[in-house]
C-alpha cells in the first residue's frame, strides 16, 4: 500500500503542464519522504544505489509517461504486481 501512497504524491494538480526539468525536481523532492523501506525496495529492484533511486525512478517513470508505455492510472495502481508500470521502473 505504501507505493500506491507514495506515487500518489507524484500527482500535481497544476494549471500547466511540468517541463521535465520541473517534473524531476517535483518527483525527486517527493521521493526523499517515502518510507526508507520502500526505498529500500525499491533500490534493490531497480539495482541502483541509495543516492541515485530518486532520480534514476523518477527519470524511468517520466520517460515512460512520455512514451506512453504507462499512464498515471498505472501509477496509482503500482501497488498491483502486474501493473505495467514494474518493468519500466526496472528499466525494461
């Protein structure tokens, strides 16, 4: 349940539109408070360091928003195991 709270954060109710340079920052300062042991899970799935989780997640998670390959409904749902939106963050 702590992922779908977690990427819910990722959400913005803005009047336009987020460049990618605002989405990452936006996304990274979200991730810095989710649960250690979600990162920690986290981490470990994407095989990326502590240090790089936050962006290297919110990098894998825009590109797959911009291409289409999920949607933020996928987000909201990534507490479900077969979301498509596990092989993106894997970097698949």
């Amino acid at each position: 349940m702590m992922a779908a709270t977690g990427v819910l954060g990722l959400t913005a109710c803005t009047t336009k539109p987020m460049t990618p340079d605002e989405y990452m920052k936006f996304c990274t300062n979200r991730v810095k408070y989710w649960d250690m042991t979600f990162k920690n899970e986290l981490q470990n799935y994407m095989g990326t360091t502590r240090e790089k989780m936050p962006e290297v997640f919110c990098r894998r998670v825009m590109g797959g928003l911009q291409s289409g390959r999920i949607t933020m409904k996928d987000l909201i749902e990534m507490h479900d195991k077969s979301s498509s939106v596990w092989p993106v963050i894997k970097g698949k």
